[in-house]
C-alpha cells in the first residue's frame, strides 16, 4: 500500500492496490522516531520470537505482510490477498509516517498491530475513494525479512527539472504522469481490474497533484521548496 516502486488516485489515490504506496510513490513523506512517538500512534506487539538477533532500523529494506483495515474494520488492502509481500526502505519516506515510525526496532518473524492517527497516515485528504479524510487505519503487519538497501536516492533534483531549487506545479505533474504511465505498462501485463484502476488515475492526475501540493507546499506559493519537501533528499542542493 504505502513512490517509484513496486508500498502515499492516491491510496495515494488510489485503489485497494495502491493504497498503503501512493504518497510513498511520490515519496511525500518524512519519518520520525518510534521514540519519540506525541502523534497518538499506536504499537502493539502481537508476536515476537524468542530468538532475535537483527532488529529492523532505519535504511533497511523491510519485506512485510499486511492488512490494512479503517475503524470501523473495512479492509482496504492486504497482501495476503495478493499473495505477495510489499518489500521497501524504512525510514526514508517511502511510505506514510506511521509505517516509518511503527516498523522500528523489530525482530524477523514479529508481528505487530498499528493504529495509525490520520497525521501519520494520509490526513484530511485521505486517499482517493478508498481511505476517506481524517481516517485513522489499523495495519496488522509481520515482518518477512532485513536486508540491506542501496543510498537513497535524491528525489528533489530529480523532480527539479530547471534546478530552481523549488518544484513547479508543472514539475510535479510531469514526475506523476511518467510514473502512472510506467505502472499503466505493468498493469497492461496483470488483471484486467488493475489495468482499469491505473487508466482512471492517469486520466485524474491533476487531482494527486493538487493534493501533493496541498500537502507539501506549506507557504501557499504555488512552489515546493527544498525545505518543504519531506521526501528523500540530500542536504546539499
């Protein structure tokens, strides 16, 4: 559920499918500390193996199963479903706030229950038709494996096609219609129900780019500056 990849319309607009990588698609989202945790998140170990020597940290490549569910137990997306695990890296914002911050410090095998508020999850814009705004989501997750993860990637400069240093709405539009249009090309090879759901996205993109924004761009000025941007990105400009 939540970039470029394989987890924030978006479930990030988007369909069951998509629902937990649409804004970590776009990679939208900073991390926090589970430590540190004064957002109303929820963490509850469900399993733990005796032995564990590896513990999830931040930059690992997390392979996980899932089930996400609203409050009042409405499934939203599950890959057991799918048969088929989501695979990312933790802590650098490629899927929402509550995944980065609830994942940490956690064992092979273990399993746990997150209650993520709404500010760690997709806000008051929620997430297309599948998650409404203001929705608190409950994730039962268990972790597959650890492994490494190469660098980060620095999104800002690939987004910033004039190197302003700020990303234009026309900017945005153009990251987001070259990844609709590559994940189209997947979904063209899968079920006919996936191919229906990207064609709708790709025909409202101007709908994800108008939340991207209404995220992200704090001041109101039409722009996102380097500083505003909470996805991943190198210090230097």
């Amino acid at each position: 559920m939540a970039s470029r990849r394989s987890s924030e319309s978006t479930s990030a607009l988007f369909s069951p499918r998509f629902a937990l990588i649409a804004l970590a698609i776009l990679l939208f989202i900073s991390e926090f500390a589970v430590a540190k945790n004064d957002h109303g998140l929820k963490v509850d170990t469900v399993y733990k193996p005796e032995v564990c020597d590896v513990r999830s940290k931040k930059g690992d490549q997390l392979t996980m199963h899932y089930t996400g569910t609203l409050q009042d137990g409405t499934k939203f997306d599950s890959s057991l479903d799918r048969q088929q695990p989501f695979t990312f890296q933790l802590g650098v914002g490629q899927v929402i706030k509550g995944w980065d911050q609830g994942l940490l410090d956690m064992c092979v095998g273990e399993k746990r229950k997150l209650v993520i508020p709404p500010e760690l999850g997709y806000g008051d814009t929620g997430a297309g038709n599948v998650i409404p705004g203001g929705a608190t989501l409950t994730f039962d997750v268990e972790l597959i494996n650890i492994s490494d993860s190469p660098p980060t990637a620095n999104v800002f400069k690939e987004i910033d096609a004039n190197d302003d240093k700020q990303l234009s709405r026309e900017e945005v539009r153009a990251m987001v219609s070259e990844y609709l249009k590559k994940q189209m090309i997947e979904a063209e090879q899968g079920s006919p129900g996936d191919n229906e759901e990207m064609k709708k996205m790709l025909a409202d993109h101007d709908k994800l780019v108008e939340e991207i924004f209404q995220h992200e761009d704090k001041d109101r000025n039409g722009f996102i500056s380097h500083e505003e941007f909470s996805g991943p990105k190198h210090d230097e400009l």
